[in-house]
C-alpha cells in the first residue's frame, strides 16, 4: 500500500498546483496558501464545508499516519486508516462533482461561456479535490498487508 499512498500523495499534490495555477491565470496572486485561502474565503457555502472537512482530514490523516508508522503498524489508529484511504479522495470527488455542476448550471442561467470568469469556481472544486486525494494519500501511506 505504500506505493498507492505515495501515488495518491503525489497526485494531490499535482492537483492542488495546478488549481493555484488555474487561480494565479484566472487573476489571483501569491503562493499556494495565500491563494488556496482566497478561493475558500470566495468559495461557496457547500465548496466551503467540503473544503473544511478535507482541510481537517488530511491534518487528522497524518497524525493517524504518523502514530501508526512509529508503532509498526500494528495499532487500532491503523486499522481506521483503510476506510479512510477510500473516504477522503471519494469525497473530495464529490463535492468537485457538485461544484462543477453548479458552475455549469450558472453559466447556463447567466449564458457565460468565458473561462475567466468560471475559473475562479473551476479552481475551488480542483482544490476539494486535490485535499480529498492528498489526505487518501496519506491515509494509505502507512497500511500494510495483513500477517
């Protein structure tokens, strides 16, 4: 499993750049905090939830992972890390999956097809996404096969 968590961290993390770079495109400036925080201050309120619980997930993820790895793995912290490891990137998927169906249906009610204007929105749920596949990642970082 540590191959899939290094993956799954990984491609977290690719997520999370490219929506600050979607962002920095679409007009935002600073690094990846100061913009990250700017899209969830602009976010809205189901973006936000989402973007709150994965946020706590992945900081709750990688206490459990670092309890686990200095135990050996053979603590009930890493028993609760399998499910996670499936929840967190699931979840991220899906409020990405709500936030672009909501931007969709606004630029179907507003007629706005300009990017510039949509990827601000377009940049939040990328960030949802790239926390839910960082904290799955790190979730499954520590999991081994059973003995």
């Amino acid at each position: 499993m540590r191959i899939v968590g290094l993956a799954g961290i990984a491609l977290g993390i690719a997520v999370l750049v490219g929506a600050t770079m979607f962002a920095r495109w679409a007009g935002l400036s600073g690094g990846l905090p100061r913009i990250a925080g700017d899209l969830f201050i602009n976010a809205g309120p189901v973006d936000k939830l989402g973007i709150m619980v994965l946020a706590l997930t992945t900081v709750v993820a990688t206490i459990m992972a670092a309890i686990s790895i200095a135990s050996g793995g053979r603590s009930e912290v890493s028993e609760a890390l399998g499910p996670l490891s499936l929840i967190a990137p699931l979840f991220g998927a899906v409020v990405a999956a709500y936030g672009y169906w909501f931007i969709h249906v606004a630029a179907d009610a507003t007629h706005t097809t300009n990017l510039m204007i949509m990827a601000p929105s377009i940049a939040e749920d990328t960030l949802a996404l790239g926390l839910g596949l960082l904290a799955g990642g790190v979730a499954a970082l520590p999991r081994r096969g059973r003995t």
